[in-house]
C-alpha cells in the first residue's frame, strides 16, 4: 500500500488502517494530488475559492461548492449532493488549485452541474457507505451469472454503491448495442436497490481495476492520468518501434498511453534528419537510406546494387550532400564522409553500488590441488600398509616354485597347434 501505515495482510487486504484505499493520509488512494500552494497563505483581502475536488470511488472525481463554508483539508470525508440522495467521498484538493483544474476542465463553477457539499460524513455516513461498499463484490458476481444466463455480449467490469446505498452504478464495456432491459429487471429483483447502467470505454475500465503493466509499475490511468489521449500507430513508427500489437497494447487491448510522452521529443529531434526517402547522387552511384538512429545522429545509406554494404554518416552531413544535390552537384563518393567516424568500442565500467563483488559474503572454495595432494598421501598410506602386511605374512615353501615351474595350459595348446600346422605343410 502506499501510505506507512498500511502494509499488506495474506489475502491482499490492508493490514493497518483496513480501508481498502479510503484511510485518512490518502496515500493509498488512486489519483492522489499534492498540493504544492498547502505552506501559502492568501494575501489580505482575498477570499478562498469555494469548490473543491471530490474523488469517489476507482478515480471517478467531481467538483462540488462549499456553500457551508466548512474548513476542510484533504482526506476529510464528506456527504454530497446526488440524485436521489446523497453520496459520500473524499476531498482531493482544495483551494486555488481547484480554480487551475476548473479551468482548465472548462467547467464552470457557478453552473447547476457543480452541486453543493452538504455536510462532513458523520460515523453513521461512514457505516452505512462501508456496508454498501462490502456488498460490491458478491453483487459483481452474481451479476455477471445473469449476464451469461441471458447470453449478453457485454462484461460487467465494476459496480459503485451511491454513500447512502440507494442505489447501485454497473459498469460495463461492449463492443455492440446491448439490449439489456430485461436485465434492468432481474438486477432489481435480484438485488432489492436502484440499478443504473453506465457503459465506459476499455480504458477507463483498466483505469477502475487497476493493474500492474510490462513496465513493473501500476498502470498510468489508474495512478495519475486523468486525461485520455489518442494514440496512433504513427506515435511508435516516429519512435522506431515494432508495429506488434502484442508488445505495443496495454491490459486495455489499446496501444500504450505511454507512446505519447516521448513524442515530442522524437518529433523534435527529427526536425533536423534528411527525409529518409531522398536519394544521394555521387559520382560512384545512388546511394538509399537504409536506417537511421536519432539518439546518435547518423544514417545509414547504401548504394543500389551492394546493398551489403552500408556507409554511415553523420546527419549534417547528409543535409550537406542533399544540398549540393539540390544544385546539381554530385559528390565523389559516401566514403569520404563516412571515413570521419571513429567509434569508440571501449566501455569502462564503473563500480557505482561501491560493492566489490557479488559473491563476497559466500564461503571459498578450498583447491583443488590440496585434495589431490591428500588422495596421494592416503594412497602411499595404504601401499606401505600393504607391504608391511605381506611382509608379516608365512613362506609357503618350496610348493610355490613347483608350481613356478609348471608350464601354462594354454601354451601347451598354442604349441600343439604350431606343430600340426607344420606337419600339414611339410605333407603338402
């Protein structure tokens, strides 16, 4: 969890404050906002901005008046104007920030879709929203049951309870019209409350849910994005990158919001590269570009015919031969421009951990040497035992050299063979 005094349990749960994302730092919470103007005090004379933002569950934020003038601080819980009823949420911001985000919103803030704050949420507000809210999950269930029963093509992603638990917010995404009136009806029967359906995007669903992405880090819609940009294919053909929808998509389906932060950047960079479609003319021949590289500067061209070999050459070079092109003016070859480039293959590598090795705390291995040494040892050992046993043992006496003297069975047998051999030959 984020903030110090919620770590997780075994089933996922908060362990500290127990909130589930609602506990009173708002460290825990999604789309939180610091608020960089806390330490500023206003000059004489001027009045406070009166709205502030308001977060609802999963990220969903509103503006609301502070017609009570209540002295509120994020993290405060408080009970809002809704219809019917009321809803219950957090503070999020408040004060001339919530002027810049008005603003920049295009919301108004004396217009009727900013409703008014009625109260602080007292601990029966509290009780009721936590009850409301601990019946989601099995409502969610349960839901879907009966949307795979009527053979929907639709998903129920979400269900939000309103603070005072009147009624029941599901979301759900499809990528047709549903027809989902007769599911209005069993959702009421079944659950006894006000149903309201609300179809969102595949975005904002992975924004709701939340997630882990490729990049090891909780999803960006569902931490800190509040605005959903498009994202084309060209955002990763100016970055170089891979058309595969499977390393280019997110857990949405769509590509990366993460294709758009570097945009610019690449863009700007490539303000300064040749059109990669214009051919060099030299006097050796038509050269092509192959590739290019915008964090070094350099491309790659090669002549029609070796296209093998590539010659590599700096931008500004390139946007030198291009002009003499221009003037009609052929360069004698790319080589003399290629020739400049010297690459430095040598890589230092520097300790900055200050760790000398990974395997320092482990215990040495003794050498090898050692053991062979004692295996030598242990074998004359046991070879002079040997001797001293065979020394102790009793002569057997002359019935060794007897039968020393006997002559080998199977010499006898090759003798025998040799000598019919020879008599064959000497009959023939």
């Amino acid at each position: 969890m984020g903030c110090n005094s919620c770590s997780s349990a075994k089933d996922g749960q908060p362990k500290g404050c127990k909130n589930n994302g609602t506990c009173g730092t708002d460290g825990c919470n999604k789309l939180t906002v610091f608020d960089w103007l806390s330490n500023m005090s206003l000059p004489s004379g001027s009045v406070p901005f009166s709205c502030v933002e308001i977060r609802f569950k999963n990220g969903r934020k509103n503006f609301f008046k502070n017609t009570e003038n209540l002295s509120l601080n994020i993290g405060d819980i408080v009970a809002t104007e809704s219809s019917p009823g009321h809803d219950v949420g957090i503070v999020t911001l408040t004060g001339e920030l919530v002027r810049i985000q008005m603003k920049k919103k295009k919301v108004e803030p004396n217009s009727e879709e900013v409703k008014k704050i009625y109260r602080k949420a007292s601990q029966k507000d509290i009780d009721i929203w936590q009850k409301a809210r601990n019946r989601e999950e099995s409502m969610k269930v349960r839901a879907r049951e009966i949307a795979i029963r009527l053979e929907l093509q639709m998903k129920i992603s979400d269900i939000e309870f309103q603070g005072d638990g009147s009624k029941a917010t599901f979301y759900y995404t499809a990528e047709e019209r549903v027809d989902f009136r007769q599911l209005i009806k069993e959702f009421a029967h079944e659950f006894t409350t006000r149903i309201e359906m609300r179809q969102v995007g595949f975005r904002q669903e992975a924004a709701r849910l939340g997630g882990v992405g490729s990049c090891g880090r909780e999803l960006c819609c569902s931490t800190w994005l509040t605005d959903f940009r498009s994202v084309n294919t060209s955002a990763a053909r100016y970055q170089q990158l891979s058309l595969n929808p499977q390393k280019l998509a997110g857990q949405c389906g769509k590509l990366k919001c993460c294709l758009n932060y570097e945009l610019d950047a690449y863009i700007d960079a490539l303000n300064s590269f040749p059109k990669t479609d214009v051919k060099l003319r030299t006097e050796k021949g038509t050269a092509v570009c192959q590739k290019i590289d915008i964090f070094k500067g350099v491309l790659w061209y090669a002549y029609e015919g070796e296209w093998m070999n590539w010659h590599k050459i700096a931008a500004e070079d390139v946007n030198e031969i291009i002009a003499s092109n221009t003037s009609n003016e052929k360069v004698a070859s790319l080589e003399e421009y290629a020739s400049e480039l010297i690459e430095d293959t040598k890589t230092d590598f520097e300790n900055v951990v200050g760790q000398d090795s990974l395997t320092r705390f482990d215990q040495p291995k003794r050498p090898k040497r050692r053991r062979n040494r004692n295996k030598k040892k242990a074998g004359n050992r046991g070879a002079s035992e040997k001797q001293a046993v065979s020394s102790n043992r009793p002569k057997r006496g002359n019935s060794e050299n007897k039968n020393s003297n006997k002559p080998n069975k199977s010499s006898n047998q090759r003798n025998k063979k040799r000598k019919s051999r020879n008599r064959n030959n000497d009959k023939t």
